[in-house]
C-alpha cells in the first residue's frame, strides 16, 4: 500500500512589495516508485525533507505537476531520472511526450482533472490504510499563512474560499465539490493538511 | 553592447501518440549578465549547448520563460542562482520570493512584451543589438517539423491548447513583426522580417 508524505508545507506570505511562496510538496512511495507532487521552488527545504527520508532527487522515478505555476513547478528539472505528469500528459527530458490514462504507471496514484485555479490544473488521489484517500489538491484548496487559523474545514467555506489567482470561478468551484466528495484528507497547495467534514 | 545567441534550435514534431518537441533556447549576454530564455526540456541538448559556451547552471543570472508549457519550462530548476522572469501574473521569482518587475528588468537593451493569444499569459522579448532588433517570439510564431517555415499571420495554432485566442494571437503576431529585424519562433528557424510584411 502506499505511503504518503508531507515534505514541505505549502506556505504564501506577502506584503505590498513582495510575495513569499512555495506550494506543498509530497512524497508518495508505492511498491519500489518514488514520486513527488509539485516539488515547489524552495530548494534547501525540499533536498532537506528528501534526505531526512533518505532520498535524493535520482531516485525520484515520476514528477507531478498539479499546474505549472512556478510556485509549484521550478524545480522540476532537478529531478535528472524522472518522468514528469501534468493534467493530459507524461514528459521525459529528451523532449518526448505522451498522453496517460489518468493514473502514474505502475501504480494505483490517479490524477484528476481539477480546472479553475488554472485551466490545466490537475489533482492527484491516493488511497491509504491509515487516512483513507488523501488528495494532493494544489491550488485547487490554499490560503496565505495569515488565513490558517480563519479557514473553517466545512465543505461550504471551503467552496467559496476566495482565490485571487483564479481563471474560471465555476470551473474551480465544481472542482473543489469534486474533491470534498471523493478525499477523507486534502493537502492544499499552500496550508496545513485538513480532514473533510463529511 | 547585448548579444544573442541560438543555443538551441526548438523543434516540435508529432507523433502517433504525443510530441517530440522542445522549445528554441537562447543566450543572451547584456550589461554583464547571462540570460537564458526558455530552457526547454532536452537536458542532454542543454547540457551540451552550454558546455559548448563554457557556462555552467550557476553561471546564468536570469532565465526568461515565454509561457507555461511544459516543453518551455521543465528544465527552469536546473539554474540554481537565477532569478525567473515569467508570464505567471508577470511576477519575477527568486527562489521563493515573488516581485512584480518592470519590463526593462533584463536591461535597457531588451524589453518584455506582453504577447498573449499562443495561451493568455505568454511574454516575449525584443533585443536591441548590433544587428539589429531580435524578437525572442516564443510561441507567438512556431512551426512543426517538415512544414515549410514561411510566416502567415493568419495561421492557425498548432496545438490548440486551452486558452488559445485566435485573434490575440494575430495581434501579437503583428506587435512583434511591426517591432523586430529578426525573429526568433518557438520551434523553428530564426528568420529576417520582411519590411513588406509590416504594413
């Protein structure tokens, strides 16, 4: 069965000049595969949690990128052995690229299509003994740090949290009801992972 | 004075199942510093491109994104102490500190132009040298392998990807042939503008 790790908390800060970010990155070992949702753009916090797992970035088989912010998707390219996801297709870095089935091959990992947010943004679902299935939502689900302790966990705040990144409103609400419905668990792209309300 | 540089040439050719494609990489040296713009995803290509100008991944100051895709972006990470100029709500990232930056951020000689339509947040960039302006296109304009590269501004978009805009396409197909010497597409030869295209 698979295993599901939080390697780094999603976080967003900001003031008028600047803002600080660097989305949720997790860690799912399934069989002898090692895949990393999102590996973000803080690289000394990331190579950290994949060493204290006893990881380093070759031996990450398969990248999942829920969208290409940069937030979530600048260090990619770090990740030298692996094969890279997003919402249709399946990239390797000598330029080749395919469609998948909704599903990391060789795996039971599934990957949804979740627009809204982004019009290309997916979302990854696991299923474990522990937590039941847990969703990797990315930015379908985040707050700034600020927010943390204001967002309730109930399905209807959580539909009408506001995005100011987003592209399509109705798009992105119909995802978020979307993964409510299916995930016990959901690890937003920026913020504390939550158990639904159900 | 800026000079650009062809590091790679893009490609896209398509498959029965999928593409075998990666963008057009350039170097481009201004005011002393390096700039890599849309590293693409073919790391031995990269690699060895950048090996040939005697760099390493530190040496580039700031990588220049076009757009999100994949083929444009996956290599972005392997440029350790770069700052990314990106189409991403126009912000500018450094490690994980995003700003807003203003369109000569790169320097005098090349400005940031704001060219959607390929999808809705695409940017592409004019350089001033001694040949003349350079326009780091993007996808604005960019060509499948075997077609015959000859520029139609009416051309339909080859991947119709979401957010593809017909006619901001066409407008920023115009923008850039109105501004530029040369330019630089996506996937595809560089080419000189035509002054007759320009009316």
């Amino acid at each position: 069965m698979a295993e599901v790790k939080i390697l780094v908390q999603g976080y967003a800060k900001s003031s008028k000049e600047y803002e600080l970010a660097s989305s949720s990155s997790v860690l799912i070992k399934e069989g002898s595969l090692n895949i990393v949702i999102d590996p973000g753009m803080n690289k000394v916090l990331l190579l950290k949690a994949l060493k204290k797992e006893n990881l380093s970035p070759e031996k990450i088989d398969y990248i999942i990128l829920t969208h290409t912010h940069l937030d979530h998707s600048m260090l990619t390219g770090m990740f030298n052995k692996a094969l890279v996801l997003d919402d249709t297709s399946i990239y390797s870095f000598d330029g080749k690229n395919s469609s998948h089935e909704g599903k990391v091959p060789g795996t039971s990992i599934k990957i949804i299509k979740t627009p809204g947010h982004d019009p290309f943004h997916c979302s990854v679902l696991i299923r474990t003994k522990k937590y039941g299935t847990i969703a990797i939502a990315g930015d379908v689900f985040w707050w700034p740090d600020s927010d943390e302790n204001k967002v309730k966990k109930d399905p209807k705040f959580l539909i009408a949290l506001k995005d100011p990144y987003m592209k399509d409103k109705k798009q992105l609400i119909e995802s978020r009801k979307k993964i409510l419905k299916i995930a016990d668990w959901i690890i937003p792209g920026h913020g504390k992972i939550f158990k639904v309300e159900k | 004075m800026t000079s650009i540089k062809v590091l790679i040439e893009g490609y896209a050719k398509e498959m029965k199942k999928g593409w075998l494609a990666s963008s057009t990489s350039c170097l481009i040296e201004s005011e002393g510093k390096k700039i890599i713009t849309d590293p693409g995803c073919n790391r031995e290509k990269l690699m060895d491109a950048l090996k040939k100008e005697n760099l390493k991944t530190s040496d580039i100051d700031y990588v220049f994104l076009s757009h999100c895709h994949p083929d444009h972006i996956l290599l972005a990470g392997i440029f350790e102490k770069s700052k990314f100029i990106t189409f991403d709500t126009n912000l500018m990232y450094d490690k994980d500190l995003l700003v807003q930056f203003d369109k000569h951020v790169l320097g005098k000689d090349i400005e940031i132009i704001e060219t959607p339509g390929h999808v809705l947040e695409h940017l592409s960039l004019l350089v001033n040298t001694s040949k003349g302006k350079i326009a780091v296109a993007g996808d604005v304009i960019w060509w499948v392998e075997g077609e015959r590269q000859v520029l139609d501004i009416n051309q339909k978009d080859h991947s119709q990807a979401k957010g593809m805009d017909m006619k901001n396409l066409i407008e920023s197909r115009k923008k850039l042939l109105s501004m530029a010497d040369y330019i630089i597409p996506g996937h595809g030869k560089m080419f000189k503008v035509e002054r007759s295209w320009q009316k």
